[in-house]
C-alpha cells in the first residue's frame, strides 16, 4: 500500500461514522484480501481490546463495591474529565474553522444544556452546515440541488431507521425500562451508525441513552466504564464491553460489542468504492464539518454534568486541576496520570482525608 492509498483511507474513515481506528484496519483488511480481509482484519483489531474489557468488567462487577476499588475509582474519575477537556480543546482548533462554525457550536451547546436528542442535534447541525455552505457558494461552482438533498436523505436514514428501533423497544413513560437483549443491540447498533466526532462524543450518546433514558446505569458507573476504556490497549468503543456485562452478563457484553461494531464493516464494505467521490464532495465536507461542531457542544455539555458526579471534593478538584495542568503544558501521557490518579485515590482513602 502507498502512502497515497493510506492518505485516502484515512480521509474516508473521517466521512464515516464509528471509531476510526478500527475502521482503517477494516478498510486495509478489504484492500489487501477483500470481504474476508476486512472481516479477520476488524475481528483482530477488535478482539483483544473486548476481551480485556470483559475481563475488567467481571472484576469490576465482582470486586467493584471493595473499598480499594473504590478508592481507586475514587482518584480516577477526576483524571478522565481533565483527560477529556484537554480533548476538547485539541479539537476546537480543527473543528472551529471560522466565526460562523464558532456561532454553531455556541447554539449547539445552548441546545445540549437545554436537553436536545443527541442525534437530532448532531444531524441539523450538519444539515444547517451543508445548507449554508450551498447557498454562499457561487452559482457555477455549485453542486446540483438534487445531490444536497440526497445527501439530507441519506443522513437522515442514518439517524431515523436505528432510532426508531430503539424507540419501539423502549416503553412509555419516564420509568426506567427493564433490560433487555433487543433495546441493547439496537441502542448500541444506533451509536455505531450515527456516532462522528471521534471515540469521546461516544460519552454523549452512552449518558443520553443508558442513563438519562433508560437509566441502566449510574453517572459514577458511566465514569467507571469510560476510565476502563481509557485503561485498555483498543478503540474506546469497546468500553460498551463493559457496559454490555454489567447490565447483561457476559451474552450482554457480547450482544453490546457486537452491535456497535457492526456498522464500521458494513459501511467500510459499501463506502470502499466510492471513496473518491467521496473525497471530493464539498458537501459532504461542509456537513461533516457542522456535525464535528455540534459534537464538540456535545462533550463539553456532557463533561460538565459529568463532573458534578467526579469532583466530589477538594481533593478530586485538585487532582482534575493539577492534570489539566500537566497535559496542557507538558502533554503528559494519558495513561501515565491514569495511574498517577488511581495512586492518589488510594492513599487519601486509606489517610481518611475524604
């Protein structure tokens, strides 16, 4: 493979929902050995990762509720939120391109404070984008209207079909929804479908869904199966690994990973040929563009209610402050203040200072 062919794969991976990581080994598996290529490639990539997940989840739900676990926990949580504010701020540089994709990520975040749906959000951002960008485009330089709504049209089933499959499993009501098999696949299955902005808008989705809707988990539990992610060799996304386990066992962490993994193979089989109309469409960049934005909104909404529930304390206020500190000036490794955090969470508990 050239670097020319890599360059292109990877510009396809960033016009496709789902973990780019995974995907690209996907699409080299599809180049070098076609549909079997893809399928060992993924499995391969993917595998290990779920697998020491699922291992951590099976201590987690075994010994989770030990004080050192706790403890541990305890000095972790606040290190992720830090984690993912440096996050954020790498990407505003890339996804504020200019004043008007600034005004849209500021309406998006009103709109994720005020409890917007996730995908509606992230969906009229990009659309609201790619409207934009056809209008002050000049008239000769312009795509046919007909491809705009395509594209409208194409979006949209991405969002509608997942998501009305996961409305129809989910009961009437504000009660919490008794778990089941087919609510978990297909919630899982619509992440993999609809989820860009990388692995950390993936927090979003999982604190919509799993615990403001179906409420399947706890806020401290959503940090607990983040900082797990984080912990582990592999995409993020395997972190609905963990969270498949702990609310369904082990076929629940089969069904979970399963599930939002599927979308990337099918998408990276239909979307391999037609890469570079792909790479060439404007349209498609502009609306990715709005969609980045929105996400962007999004994680900073989500870390902020996330970290009610981390900095619980003097303590964990520090340890976020002092880690934002470290990565911002000497770019620390995030697995490094991981552990940093995880040390610091033991000895308080274990010196009673919190």
């Amino acid at each position: 493979m050239t670097e020319a062919e890599f360059l292109d794969l990877l510009g396809a991976t960033n016009l496709l929902p789902g973990p780019n990581s995974t995907q690209m080994a996907i699409h080299i598996g599809l180049r070098r050995a076609g549909l079997k290529g893809s399928i060992v490639a993924g499995a391969c990539f993917i595998a290990p990762a779920a697998a020491i997940v699922f291992l951590c989840a099976w201590a987690y739900k075994r010994y989770g509720s030990l004080p050192q676990a706790e403890a541990l926990f305890y000095g972790v949580k606040p290190v992720i939120i830090a984690i993912v504010v440096y996050a954020i701020r790498g990407l505003l540089g890339i996804a504020l391109k200019n004043r008007w994709h600034a005004a849209l990520g500021i309406a998006a975040l009103v709109a994720a404070l005020l409890g917007a749906d996730v995908l509606l959000l992230l969906f009229a951002s990009g659309a609201l984008a790619a409207a934009v960008d056809w209008t002050t485009t000049p008239h000769n330089k312009r795509q046919p209207v007909s491809s705009l709504f395509r594209m409208f049209a194409i979006a949209a089933a991405m969002v509608v079909l997942p998501d009305a499959l996961t409305r129809l499993t989910r009961p009437a009501g504000n009660t919490p929804t008794p778990y089941g098999t087919l609510p978990l696949f297909s919630f899982f299955l619509k992440v993999g479908m609809t989820l860009y902005g990388g692995g950390y808008v993936l927090i979003a989705f999982l604190r919509d869904g799993l615990v403001d809707q179906w409420r399947w988990l706890t806020e401290p539990q959503l940090l607990d199966a983040i900082a797990v992610g984080q912990l582990t060799p592999g995409p993020l996304f395997t972190t609905a690994t963990f969270i498949g386990y702990l609310v369904g066992g082990s076929a629940g962490a089969f069904i979970a990973t399963f599930a939002i993994f599927l979308p990337s193979f099918v998408l990276v089989a239909l979307s391999g040929p037609l890469i570079p109309r792909l790479r060439r469409s404007r349209l498609a960049g502009a609306f990715l563009d709005g969609v980045n934005v929105s996400a962007l909104a999004l994680m900073a909404a989500v870390t902020a209610a996330l970290g009610r529930a981390a900095l619980v304390d003097a303590y964990t206020a520090a340890l976020a402050g002092v880690s934002v500190a470290l990565l911002f000036r000497y770019r620390m490794n995030s697995m490094w203040l991981i552990a940093a955090g995880a040390f610091c969470g033991i000895v308080i508990k274990a010196s009673n200072l919190a």
